[in-house]
C-alpha cells in the first residue's frame, strides 16, 4: 500500500475551497500511486466549533462539504471532522471511497454493541480494510497507547491528533519528538506501521506545526514531512518487510525556542490572512516585549505589512533603540518621539476622533504624557480606520500581574498572552542569532514588576524575572494554591503578594485580545470570580489539627426549611470531628464515586459512599 500524508492549512467554514484544495490533494495523491489519502484532525471543522457545534445550519454545511468531496475524491481518503451526537460535539473520521462515506467511530461502536464485547465506557477500536491490511485510526495519545499495551491490534495504526501544539509536550510537535524517542516505542511494542498525519497553521487560538511521519514496526523512521509547512507526503507499506530500510530518514530535533517563534509567527501569519486584513499596526517603545513583537509581526508578513508608532516621551536611550529597530527591520513608521507639543496634540485629536467613535471609555481625558493610553488610542484608530489587526505586546506575565505596556485593552490580537516572559528573555536573542535586529539596550529593558518584593529574592532583573514566572508556572500550569507553592520553595510572603496581584488583575485581564494559546494552561482556564473577597492565605495552624464543631453543625444535615420533603443525611460524628480535611477527602472520594448521580444501578458508586 502507498499513503499519502495531506499536511495542509485550511480555513474553518470556507467548505468551498477546502472541498477544493482536498480534492487536489487526491489528485496529487493518485498521480503518485497512492492508495490512500490521509486528512488532519482540524481540515474541515478546525479545533473548536464553540456555538457552531450546536448550529444546525453550519453542521448541515459541514455534511454537504462532505459529500461534495465524496463524489469528486479522486483516492480513497479518511476525513476527520466533528458531529453533533445527542446535543454534544464529538469527533468522528469519515473513510470514503467510491463516493460513499463510512463513519469509522460510530461504525465501531455499532459494531461493539452487535458483540457485546467490550465492557461499558471502552472505546472499541475505529478501523477499516484496504486490501489484505487491517488499518486503524484514533485520534487521542491515550488510545494510541492502547495498541502499544496490546489491547487493540491493526497492520497500520492512523494517528490523528486532535490536541494541538503545547510549548513543553514534545509529542505535539509530532516528527521533531521522534528524536528523542518519542512514538518509536509505540510502533515497535504495537508492531504495526503508524502514520501520524498532522495539520499545519492557525485555528483561532491554537496552531498546529505539521511534522506528520510514517514508523515502521521496527521502530525506522521511513518518511518525514517539514514543520511549518504545507506538503503532501507520500511512503510505501509493505507488511512483509522486515527492515532494516535501504535508505535511512533522521528524524529532525525538537528545538523549543525556534518552535515557539516559529509557531508564534505562524498563529499570527494566519490571523491577518484569515481575519482578511491588509497588515498590523503595533508600538514600538524600546523595550524587550515591543522589540520582539516587532520582529515577530515583520517575519510573519514581511516588514511592508508593518505599521509602527514610536510614541513620545521615552527615555532618550529608549527613542533611539526603537528608531533602530524599526530601521533594521524596514518598517512604515508613525514617529511622534521629536514632535512638539503642538503638532502632537493635532496626532492626538485624530487618535481620539476613532476612538470615541468606538465608544472606549478611555478615549476621553486621555493625558499627553502618559505614551500608554496614547498607543491604545493609536492602536483604537488603525483597527477602525485602515484595517489593520492592532497588536498588543503583552506577555503572560504582565497579563497575570496587571502589566499593560500599550494599552491592550485597545488591541485585537496579543501574539505573546501565553508567553511567559523569561522565555522571551531568550526568544529575543536567539532570534538575534538569524539577523542581529533587536539592539542590546532593548534586551536589557525587561520591565520587573514592582512591589512584590522581588529586590530581596533576587540581584537582577533577569533572576527576577525568573523568580516571578517560575511561581507563576507552579500556580498556572501546575496547579498549586499558597500552600503547595510554599512547599516547592517559594517564599510565602512572595508567594502571597502575587497570588493577591493575580486576583487584583482578573477583572482587567478579561479584556485582553485573544492570541495563541501554546502551554498546557492558559490564564483563561484559570479565572476566578470577580466580586470574591477571599483570598488563599496559610493557615495559621496545621490543617489537620484544625478542628470546626460549628462547621460540624451545619454540614451534620442537609434538607429543606420546612415539610421535610427534600434529602436528609446525617453524617458520622467520628468524620464530623475530623473536619475540614477528612471531610474534604470523604466528599471527594464521594464525587469520584458517582455521588447522586441516579443513572446505573449503583446510585453510590465505589469507595466510600458505595452499597458496601
């Protein structure tokens, strides 16, 4: 059997010319003498529908793109996409061939529960034959793994991954991960042929990298597309070779600083493509996070599709290392750092003219000496006036601590919102390494947040700033509250100032733009309620030491005020005593057990609040 891997880009809801570039991809394919053509994950519905999951106009589309491309596939093809099943969103990959479409997921568990093989919740497996091969397809690394532990068998295991690109999960970058022994292990525990199909480009906040490979059960590489772009990959499967391959193919290393940026300038590439604009508007104040926004935004579209403003009243070294940047990088400048008073004031009134006119409540009393509020109502005035996608420069870190470095509020897309910033402390330079564009005095201006105490943890702005994002990482992506950051070595009176700075900016932090999304938590995913007046603190005694008889009261029953109708349950005096942590796991291990959830047989579930 000869494959073909269709790496491409495609836009949600242009059916029409995705019908049209997948039916090419098959004509490629078959000119080629594949058998088969392999779509990815996000081809036609992208990575989340959002309220177009549940609108019937836009999911009957999707349903005629399908067919549309059924009758004009010129191979066979698997086409993943998603489908509204009961109200709620799942994916599903359509196998066509001859102008007729068989859903592969739904086709299995039709299948499994004809046999009545499998038990309840275990995901049979997605498959179909071509030729004398038994070739499977799943979509998560988790089910991938059932193949690996031998659960699942298949002659050729089709992975296509649904999660995008994470910063620190290198298996999303899909072929680079390979070097470091990545899937290998997979294919040969499995002993089939598994052929990862990745998508490549933007899809609103997240992005794909491409990188799709075909293993053999042996564990050789034998084909590998590029990253970041566009290809069709075509390889032989033969199940009575043994290997080793004639010819070798190296698996390409994962680099995480190049893939960042390279995956930063392709989410920002197609935002302005997709969204239709002419270019990008964005400030320039010679510091590290205006400097590296720039040079992002000139790799992604070229420096003509640039639209800067150098902002008065910056410090002199400051001025002179925005003139140079924008001067290395050819940039169209707005450039207000020698223009007088007079002549600002007239730039000014056509700043606010757009900006009231866009009913932002800062367009009014805006301050001449504050180059802030004055690059939001410039950045205001090229979104409405010329067309313009408005950048805004902030990273994670100055969104989590209320840093605003150009008046985002203004913006419409922050390329860096997921970016912590030591990261881009070494983004910058190694980008430098390319073409020397970012001057050294703009490396050197990183912005440290101020009052958090930060002088005595560490001597510099660099050691700070690593201070800051490293408890910021323990709290965001790894979860930990006060407590479980005091224990990973944080100090508490840090720990808690930014934990306290973090709730004081929620409500600001909500109008930030939208951006990629590349760690595994965003801030987003960690909002809180605005009107809340608690915050975490440590307790000023052990917590398994804390006793609460009042606390015991009123949790010892649940029920109505009146009549007696609603539940009552008493709980055991012995776990009453115990409280708060020893009623905190009983309730926990009660919910993981199915708690009152009345459908099955067992209304209690397992563990402690089960039957026995």
């Amino acid at each position: 059997m000869k494959i073909a891997l269709a790496q491409i880009n495609t836009r949600l809801g242009d059916f029409e010319g995705t019908v049209r570039k997948m039916v090419d991809q098959t004509r490629r394919a078959r000119e080629a003498g594949c058998d088969l053509t392999v779509f990815p994950m996000p081809v036609l519905t992208g990575y989340d529908l959002g309220v177009l999951s549940d609108t019937e106009p836009f999911m009957r589309d999707v349903a005629n793109a399908l067919e549309a491309f059924s009758a004009e596939a010129k191979t066979p093809a698997l086409v993943p996409f998603y489908t509204a099943l009961g109200g709620s969103p799942a994916t599903e990959v359509g196998y066509i061939r001859d102008g007729e479409m068989v859903p592969l997921r739904m086709a299995a568990f039709i299948k499994s529960m004809m046999n009545q093989g499998l038990l309840m919740g275990e995901e049979p497996k997605a498959s179909f034959a071509l030729g004398d091969m038994d070739v499977a397809v799943c979509t998560s690394y988790s089910a991938l793994q059932s193949f690996a532990a031998g659960a699942l068998d298949a002659d050729v295991i089709i992975y296509l991954p649904f999660d995008p690109f994470e910063t620190d999960d290198e298996s999303t970058a899909l072929a680079p991960s390979l070097s470091d022994g990545a899937f290998v292990r997979t294919a040969v525990n499995a002993n089939s042929w598994l052929v990862a199909v990745g998508a490549v480009g933007g899809w609103d906040d997240v992005v794909y990298t491409g990188g799709s490979f075909v293993l053999t059960p042996w564990g050789e590489l034998a084909a590998v597309a590029p990253s970041f772009e566009e290809c069709l990959l075509t390889a032989n499967i033969d199940l009575l070779m043994e290997g080793p391959l004639a010819e070798r193919v190296e698996a390409p290393a994962y680099r995480r600083k190049a893939f960042i940026w390279e995956a930063l300038s392709l989410a920002l590439s197609d935002f302005v493509s997709k969204q239709g604009a002419r270019g990008v508007a964005l400030c320039l104040t010679g510091d590290l996070l205006s400097s590296a926004l720039a040079v992002l935004a000139s790799d992604a579209l070229g420096p003509t599709r640039v639209r800067a403003l150098i902002p008065p009243f910056l410090e002199a070294s400051a001025l002179a290392d925005a003139r140079e940047l924008a001067r290395a990088l050819g940039l169209d400048v707005t450039d207000l750092g020698g223009v007088e008073a007079a002549g600002l004031e007239r730039v000014l009134s056509r700043s606010l003219t757009s900006a009231s006119r866009s009913g932002d409540p800062r367009a009014e009393g805006l301050v001449l000496e504050d180059p802030t509020l004055l690059s939001g109502a410039w950045l205001l005035r090229a979104k409405h006036d010329d067309e313009l996608i408005a950048l805004s420069a902030v990273d994670k870190t100055g969104l989590a601590l209320g840093q605003d470095p150009d008046g985002y509020c203004c913006a419409s897309y922050a390329p860096f919102r997921d970016v912590y910033r030591s990261d881009l402390v070494s983004l910058a330079p190694e980008r430098n390494l390319v073409s020397p564009v970012v001057p050294r005095g703009a490396l050197r201006r990183l912005s440290v947040p101020e009052g958090l105490g930060l002088e005595e943890l560490a001597p510099t702005d660099e050691r700070r700033l690593s201070v800051v994002d490293a408890a910021l990482l323990t709290h965001i992506e790894h979860g930990h509250m006060l407590r479980g950051m005091v224990e990973h070595g944080i100090d508490p009176g840090f720990a808690e100032r930014l934990l306290r700075r973090l709730d004081a900016t929620e409500l600001a932090r909500r109008e930030c733009p939208t951006g990629p999304v590349i760690s595994d938590c965003a801030l987003v995913e960690r909002e809180r309620p605005v009107p809340c007046a608690w915050h975490d603190h440590l307790a000023d005694e052990p917590e398994e030491e804390v006793g609460t008889p009042e606390g015991a009261d009123a949790l010892a029953s649940f029920g109505g005020a009146s009549g007696g109708s609603s539940l009552s349950l008493t709980l055991p005096q012995d776990m009453l005593r115990s409280l708060p942590g020893d009623v905190l796991r009983y309730l926990k291990d009660f919910a993981s057990g199915g708690g009152l959830d009345g459908s099955g047989d067992d209304l209690w579930g397992q563990g402690l609040f089960s039957k026995n």
